[in-house]
C-alpha cells in the first residue's frame, strides 16, 4: 500500500468548484460586455444608414430643384407647380418645343407614407426610406412666402429620416435656390 505524503499539493473538490464559479463569473462578464458592444455598434450603424439617406434625399432634391424651370423658349411657366408642404411638381422644357409634356419634363416629388418619392413619367420611384418628416417651405426673391407658384425663387427643404429600430436618425435642412428664374 502507498503512503500519502503529508506535503502533497493538489485540488480538492471544494477548490475545483470555486474555481468553476470563478471562471463562470469571468465568462458571464465578458460576454455581457460582447454583447453590449455588438449592441452599440448595430445602433450605430442605423444612425450611420438613416443619416445617409437624409443626404441622399437633399443632395437629389437640390440638383433637380436647381435646375428647375429650364425655359429655352422664353415661355414665361413657372418653375414649380402644386407646391405643397410634402411634395412639388418641377417643369422643364428641355427639348425647347416651349410645351410642357413628355417624360422628365415634369418630375413630382411627394412623400406616401414614409418613402419619398418621384415620378418623371415612369411611374412613381422611391428616393428614399424611412422619412419620419418632411417639409418644403417656399420662398420667393425678398425670401418671403410667395403669392404664386411663379415667384417661388428658393425651396427649403427639411427632412428628419430614422432607422425605424430606434438606432437613431437624422434631422437635416437645405435651401436651394433655382437658377433658371
């Protein structure tokens, strides 16, 4: 029969178990703190998604408004028609016959539900997501609200665009001024 030795080192089962609960508190830890971050990084990048969309809504707005009322003719239209708080129609005569028809002679803006939209003689696209709010403020050249949709000179353009996962969003304003009038 073997002898223990008296100075043997080793775990015992009450050791072992302390240990475990040691390491089970380590793992829980970490984990809790994994998951925090994966938290913070997917509402950033909804903040990341519902900011761009707000600049891809302005930065499309802006080129076609500053283009607006393109009138070779002389024929004195105006350069926005049905000027609303969500929405607009732009005219343009770009083949200079001096009437108003035809695909991308007239493009609508409008907001349906939350999805911006527009329609240049292809049935009504989506520009963009997600908008909470919208609204087009116009302005004529004393930067006053104007009498008629004929003095519209500028259009300030403010759209609030979200996640819709509660990440975040964004709130931007523009104002564009129309170069053809």
């Amino acid at each position: 029969m073997r002898q223990r030795r008296s100075d043997s080192r080793g775990f015992g089962f009450v050791e072992l178990l302390v240990a475990l609960a040691l390491v089970g508190i380590v793992l829980l830890t970490l984990t809790g703190l994994l998951q925090h971050g994966e938290r913070a990084y997917l509402a950033g990048t909804a903040r990341l998604e519902a900011q761009q969309s707000a600049r891809v809504a302005l930065e499309r707005l802006g080129r076609e408004l500053r283009g607006a009322g393109i009138d070779p003719r002389g024929t004195g239209f105006p350069p926005l028609v049905n000027p609303t708080s969500t929405g607009f129609t732009i005219q343009n005569d770009l083949n200079g016959d001096g009437v108003i028809a035809g695909n991308r002679e007239t493009i609508t803006y409008s907001l349906t539900g939350r999805t911006l939209r527009r329609n240049a003689g292809g049935g009504a696209q989506p520009v963009v997501d997600g908008v909470e709010a919208l609204a087009f403020t116009y302005l004529d050249a004393a930067g006053n609200p104007p009498k008629t949709p004929r003095d519209i000179r500028s259009v300030v353009i403010t759209i609030t665009t979200s996640s819709g996962d509660g990440g975040g969003g964004a709130i931007m304003t523009t104002q564009i001024r129309l170069r053809n009038r």
